[in-house]
C-alpha cells in the first residue's frame, strides 16, 4: 500500500507541474483533484508544496540518486517471492531456486535479452564466477552474485526481496538444503526397500512353483 500511495503521489505531482501557466491552468488545476479531497484548502496546499522550490530540491536529488541505479530489474511490483513461485510453477527444480537465478530472471526480458548492456556484462561475470571450482557451503558470501556484484551491503540481500536479510536467508537456505537431503535419503531407502520387496517377492513365487512341482510329482 506504502508503494502505491508514492506512486499515486509521484504520477499526480507529474501532472501538476506539467501544467501550462494559462489562462486555462486553474481549470486545469482543479479538474485534477482527487474527488475524496473534500477542502479547496489541502488541495491548495499540496499543490503548493508540490511547485515550492524545497521540492524542487528534494526531487532532484532523488534523480540524481536514480541515475546510480545501473542494474534496474523488470519484475515490475511482482517481487522476488512471486517470480520464484512463477519459475517454480514453470518447472525449474528446486535446487535451481537461488537468489542468483533469481536475480538474473528479474533482469531478463520477455525476448530472452539482459535489460541493458551493464547488467549483460553482469551475467558474463555471474556465468564465469560459475564455471570457477568453488566450495559450495551456500554461503551468500562465495556464490557467484556476490563474486560479480561484491559484498552485500549490511541488513540487505540482493536477489532476495523486500525483508529478506542475510542471516534470515541464510537460514532458510541451510533448510531447504536440509530438506532435500532427507528427500534424498528417503528416495534412496525406498529403493532399497523396493529392492528387498522384489527378492522376496521373487523368492516366495520361485518357492510355489518348487512346492507345486513336487505336488504334482507325488500325485501323479
């Protein structure tokens, strides 16, 4: 919700000061009032903030900050949490799910291409960090996103999502690979046990056919 309100905010303050000093722009002005502002008063009142020259300031700082912004994503508001569901749903294994295939997937287009030229060189490095021989611990600290992009800056993760911190991560991660280890390990008894099944099974129809042999011997 917190998202959208500055978005609402962001698109009609786009508005207002793209209004012409005509004759017409009070007209203007008013005709892009929101209809759940009762008082002439606060709209007045945002509007004037809105053109002051300290938004100004403020708003050209928040560009210039933006303009740092070289790797963008094009999830939209999807987020991390849903796009992982989306791949989960398309098929990719579980064990493919990792904050760096996340993170590449959020800066993939539809067409297959990288978003921009700084996030392809990205991707090279991710990819060459890959093929190196590694200890995999799945610590965030050696996996191939922090090898190309650096050290996480402190209490957020890259690839992870609004919340996501390392240590949390972490966490979970040792999880998961908890869980599919005791898959695993149960996958391997039950063949085992499918095995041992098999050979009795075996045993017991060759034993029948000896015990009928001999019934049928001594009657004839």
């Amino acid at each position: 919700m917190s998202g959208w309100w500055r978005t609402y905010k962001a698109t009609l303050t786009k508005q207002i000061r793209s209004l012409d000093d005509g004759p017409d722009a009070m007209e203007q002005m008013q005709l892009l009032k929101p209809a759940n502002i009762e008082k002439q008063a606060d709209w007045d009142k945002f509007v004037k903030h809105r053109c002051s020259p300290e938004f100004d300031a403020i708003s050209e700082k928040f560009k210039k900050l933006k303009s740092f912004h070289t790797l963008p994503h094009v999830m939209s508001r999807k987020g991390y949490a849903r796009l992982e569901d989306e791949l989960r749903n398309k098929g990719t294994p579980e064990e493919d799910l990792n904050r760096v295939s996340l993170w590449i997937a959020a800066r993939t287009r539809k067409n297959g291409q990288p978003v921009n030229e700084i996030v392809s060189k990205k991707m090279d490095d991710i990819k060459l960090a890959n093929e190196m021989p590694t200890t995999d611990n799945g610590s965030i600290k050696d996996d191939a996103l922090s090898q190309a992009l650096g050290p996480e800056h402190r209490g957020r993760l890259r690839g992870g999502g609004y919340g996501v911190t390392p240590s949390r991560y972490a966490a979970q991660t040792y999880a998961s690979m908890s869980n599919r280890e005791l898959r695993d390990r149960l996958q391997n008894v039950e063949g085992k046990l499918r095995e041992v099944f098999d050979l009795v099974l075996a045993k017991q129809q060759n034993e029948v056919i000896i015990y009928a042999t001999l019934y049928i011997f001594i009657l004839q």
